[in-house]
C-alpha cells in the first residue's frame, strides 16, 4: 500500500457565507437538457470527460504541466498525489474557476471552456469543496435544498406570488432533499444550522448536496477528510453505491490511500504538475515513481546512498 506523506488534514468546519457554483442556470442550451436531465442508454466506458495537455502556470509555478487523462462513464477515478500536486488546480478548472494556459476539457463530448462557472452545474457537473462551500447560516436540510433547487424550473413571476405549482414544486424540492438527508444519515442534525457542526458532517452534507442537483460527473475533494476509520468504510460504501444506483461518474481527489484503492477502478497520479501514473488500484501501489513520489525513493532503492 502506498502510503500519503500527508499525516493531518489541519481541517476545520469553517464556512464561508458565499454560495459556490451550486445553484445556477436553469436549463442546458448545449445539451437542451434540464440540469441534471439524464441522457438516456449512456454508454458506459465511453469518455465522459476528457482531459488534454492542460497546463496552468502561477507566475513562476507550473501548478498544471501538459496533462491528459480520460474518464470513462460510470467509472470511479482516483486523482492523487502529494501535496501542491496539481489536485485541487484540475478541479479548479473543471469547474472553470481557473482557466488554463494550454490544452482543453471536453465533457460529454462537448468543450465546456467558454462556459462560465455558474453554467457548470447545469451542464452535469457538480463538485465538492477541500474546505466546505456551504452556507452556514442554513439548516442542513436547507443547505440541501439549495442543491436540489439547481434543478427547479420556477420562474420569477410564479415565484413571487407563490403560486400554486410554486408551491408543489417547493414541497417537491424538500421531498427529495429529505431524501439525501436519509441516504447520508443526517436526520439528528437536519434542523441545525450548518455553522459550528463538525467537519465530517458538513462533509456530508455538501456531498449530498452536490448529488441533489442529479450530475452525471461528480467531483469530490477530499471526502474522507476529518472522518474516522468506520466513516470512511462507510463511505466507500457510500461511493460505490452512489456511482451504482444513480448513474453518476466519479472523480475522487483524495489523501486517504486505503480509500482511493478501494472504491477506484482506476487511479490517476499527479506530481509537481505533471501525470506521473495511471492505472488500476493494483498497478499504481506497485509503481516505481508513484512509490518514489509519496516516499522519496523507489522499490530497492535506499534513501541514504
Ligand atoms: P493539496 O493536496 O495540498 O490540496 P493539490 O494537489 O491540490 O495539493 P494545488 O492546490 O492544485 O495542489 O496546488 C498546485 C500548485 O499550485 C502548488 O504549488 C500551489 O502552491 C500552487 N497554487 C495553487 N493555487 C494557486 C493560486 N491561486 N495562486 C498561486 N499558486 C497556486
């Protein structure tokens, strides 16, 4: 097993009272869809996402360097590597907070680099935060219900005069975020205001509240972040069944090796920028600059020579 030279997480369940790309956009004009609107007999195995010769440069930083890789639909993709690997940078730009250099991100076969963030959530893709993105002065239900809100077609007028659709709709929108309450085991904490609830559940909470706006690429950031041994098998679980019975691709930044071999069909390897590695849980524990990446020296090798 290949161990991360990362020892603590140094999280804390700080929020911020700034939404994040949640909630936007009504309806794809790329896809024609509603967001979260499925595509029907999805071809598993074919590129959801695909990466190419991305490149992202902070002044003299190359936080990005000439990476590619693909994601297959229906896969589970652990992105690793060791710290200032470049992780949270992709996300950064799949999310299209970053734009890069060079190279281009097509999603569904589409490019999504002129979308603009706000559209991304809309277009399928939802992500989680290293460091939370929620709103802490909501409830956990509410906070919730702002991800499944992404995908209401409400309008201004009916809104305003809370007509009745409007009303079913809310009704609607508070039904299914119950729902993920349930599925991530949130009912004690459902009426509580997010702020100054631990870390790990406010993990899961933004999780579910990224599944409730129904993406088919969901990109989770660190979930396994301030979780104990038993949470984190759960969620394993969690991951697998999610990816299973809800037709969601997923792309996994995470520190938590056991984690990452366990739920990942394949692994992707950053270091210093640049994609070192990619394979199956099996081949990437067993990979020489993978091992010399997170440990300073490769099989047989020895560190004092
Ligand atoms: P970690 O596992 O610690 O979260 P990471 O793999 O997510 O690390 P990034 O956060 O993507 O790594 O950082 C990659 C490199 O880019 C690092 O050297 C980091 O200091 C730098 N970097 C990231 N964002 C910025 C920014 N906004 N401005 C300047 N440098 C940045």
């Amino acid at each position: 097993m290949v161990r991360s030279r990362r020892t603590t997480s140094g999280h804390r369940g700080e929020l911020r009272e700034t939404p994040d790309s949640a909630c936007h956009g009504l309806v794809d004009t790329v896809t024609g869809e509603g967001p979260g609107g499925r595509r029907s007999g999805r071809e598993d195995g074919v590129a959801i996402l695909a990466v190419r010769d991305l490149t992202v440069r902070f002044g003299g930083i190359v936080a990005l360097d000439a990476v590619s890789f693909e994601v297959a639909a229906g896969q589970i993709v652990g992105l690793i590597g060791p710290n200032g690997a470049g992780k949270t940078t992709l996300f950064n730009c799949l999310s299209r907070l970053y734009t890069p250099e060079r190279g281009t991100l097509a999603f569904e076969g589409r490019s999504i680099q002129d979308a603009p963030p706000h559209r991304i959530p809309a277009l399928g893709i939802s992500r989680t935060f290293q460091n939370l993105a929620l709103f802490p002065s909501l409830t956990v239900l509410q906070n919730i219900m702002v991800g499944v809100h992404c995908q209401s077609r409400g309008d201004f007028v009916s809104s305003a005069f809370r007509l009745p659709a409007v009303r079913s709709e809310e009704a609607r929108i508070r039904a299914e975020a119950w729902a993920l309450v349930t599925v991530f085991e949130l009912e004690g904490v459902a009426d509580q205001r997010a702020a100054g609830l631990p870390f790990g559940t406010l993990k899961r909470v933004e999780f579910a509240r990224a599944l409730a706006g129904r993406p088919r690429l969901l990109l989770l950031d660190e979930p396994a972040a301030g979780l104990n041994h038993e949470e984190v098998a759960a969620l394993a679980r969690l991951i697998r069944e999610i990816r299973d019975e809800r037709d969601v691709t997923i792309l996994l930044v995470e520190h938590h090796m056991g984690l990452v071999m366990e739920v990942s069909d394949r692994v992707v390897v950053l270091d210093f920028g640049r994609k070192i590695a990619e394979g199956s849980p099996a081949e990437i524990q067993q990979h020489p600059d993978v091992i010399r990446a997170y440990l300073g020296v490769a099989p047989g090798e020895t560190a004092l020579r």
